[in-house]
C-alpha cells in the first residue's frame, strides 16, 4: 500500500464549517483496515475519499448490521465509488438451502413473541441458563451444528420464556426458526383427519418441520402418546433432523427419562426408546428450577 498523503489538500475546496467534520470522517476511514484493503486494491487516490464521503459513510452506517438483510460492498468502477448490497455468506447459502429467514410461530409460542434477554429476571435459579441461551446467539453460525437443549421443570417457572428470548434473538440476527406448540401441532394433524379423508396436513409439518434451520419444540409431554404421533410424526421429525444435523430445542415438564416412561407405557418401550435416543443426539439435557411464577402473590 501506498503512503497515505496529507488530508490538507483534499479538503480545501470544501465550505469551512465542513473542513474539520470532513478532516475527522475521513481519518476514521482511513483507519479502518478494510477500507486500507479496499483503497490498495483499486489503487485509489486518497483525494477521492472526500469526493465519495457519502459512500463510505453509507457503507460504515450499514456495514455490522445490515440493510433490509443484505451488507454493503464498496465498488471501484469507472474511477467512481459506489455501494453496492448483497447478501451475507451465511444468507447465500440460506437461498441455496431454501432455509426461510425469520421466526414462525404458532397463536401458542406468539404469546411471547416480544420478550428478550433483557425482560428475564435474573435470579440463582435461572443465571446459568440465561447464560448459556445468550452465548448460544452470540456464537450462533449457520451450519455450524450446534447442538439443541431439553429444558424441563415444573409448570411456570420460565422455561418457555427463557427459550422465547432465545428465539427471537436468533430471528433478529437474521436466522430461521420455528417455534411451535407441540399439543397445538398435534391437534392440528388429528384434526384434518375429521374433515377430509386423505389430509396433507401432517406431511406438511413433518415437512417444514424437519427442514426449519433450528425448530423449537414447546411443551412437550403435554400431548396424548400414542403409536402415530410418537411413531409416525415426531420421531420422524428427529429423525429427518439428526440426519441433517439440524439444531433442536425442546421444553417439557418432564425429563427425557420421564418423558420416554410415559412413551413407554403408551406405546411400548422400543419405540420409546428410539425417539429417546433421537432425542438425545440434537438436545443436551438442562433442569430448570424455581417458584411458579404464574402465581398470584
């Protein structure tokens, strides 16, 4: 890279109120690397920063977070700069796996659809796993494998909230979820058997299911067990994501052990154990505790 010249020159002809906005605008893209990278590159003259400040403060303005989901790229072209938008590396390959940004959710999981980290309480009980859920985001990749957690303890105490800030975090750094009621998405497959005879209604959310670029599964344990939806529709789901290496996260009243008992007992202990074992293989296991805060003091 060539050595940067003095700013004296290129600020001269500009009206005096904006010389020393310009003259400190321009020192702080200069300093940046990626601009440093950018200017070499095109072996672009120094003067011409003050001539395109817009652009570069346009691309700074938008360069983290994004605009309308795409990032700005600084062009050298015709001798001009310009900003040009496109998609983040993750967001590409999103459109080629055919993975849809953003949250859905169901009239259920919609109930929480404002909470954040930062409307969570933070008390002995709970401290390690708001931890845990915040560096989860901060990390978060797509494609990066992450495994799932099963949070259980008993009615009220967080654990659908907890995970709700989770969700709508992720969905605002730009990835896809899906957050579903599990008695919600059962009771819609059994209905559709009433109303028509051969119903596309469970293969649709087997289907969007099992392709969600991380799915949550709230309250688990609360549907009827039986052999169709232990056998033809959750396990299936798992399955299709364990293959896909796709992250999952439940919440339940119950442990995984429990949770597999109550299988068991309705629908025999093999395949009981085979969705356990699904299970187990996207989830590590978390234990919530504290008071029902539902509750009335």
């Amino acid at each position: 890279m060539s050595e940067l010249k003095p700013l004296g020159n290129m600020v001269d002809n500009l009206p005096e109120h904006r010389k020393k906005v310009a003259r400190e605008q321009t020192k702080q893209i200069l300093a940046d690397e990626d601009v440093r990278q950018f200017i070499s590159e095109n072996n672009i003259k120094k003067e011409m920063v003050i001539k395109y400040l817009s652009q570069f403060k346009e691309y700074f303005k938008y360069r983290d977070n994004g605009l309308n989901g795409k990032y700005p790229k600084l062009n050298f072209k015709h001798n001009q700069v310009s900003v040009g938008y496109v998609f983040s590396q993750e967001d590409e390959q999103r459109i080629k796996d055919g993975v849809r940004k953003g949250i859905v959710r169901d009239y259920v999981t919609s109930k929480t659809k404002g909470v954040t980290f930062d409307d969570i309480e933070v008390d002995p009980t709970n401290a390690f796993l708001k931890k845990q859920l915040i560096e989860l985001v901060e990390n978060y990749r797509y494609g990066d494998n992450q495994n799932g957690l099963w949070v259980h303890g008993k009615v009220g105490i967080g654990k659908t909230y907890m995970i709700s800030a989770m969700a709508n975090t992720l969905a605002e750094k730009g990835a896809g979820v899906v957050f579903v009621n599990w008695l919600n998405t059962i009771t819609k497959i059994m209905n559709s058997y009433s109303y028509q005879q051969e119903s596309h209604e469970k293969e649709y959310q087997i289907d969007r299911l099992s392709k969600a670029e991380i799915l949550i599964i709230d309250d688990v344990g609360t549907e009827k067990s039986t052999q169709h939806n232990v056998k033809s529709v959750l396990y299936q789901v798992l399955e299709n994501r364990t293959n896909a290496l796709k992250p999952t996260f439940f919440t339940s009243n119950y442990s995984i052990a429990e949770y597999e008992e109550i299988n068991a007992n309705n629908v025999g202990r093999m395949d009981a154990e085979r969705l356990t074992e699904r299970i187990e293989m996207l989830a590590k296991e978390v234990r919530l505790t504290g008071e029902n805060k539902r509750k009335k003091a």
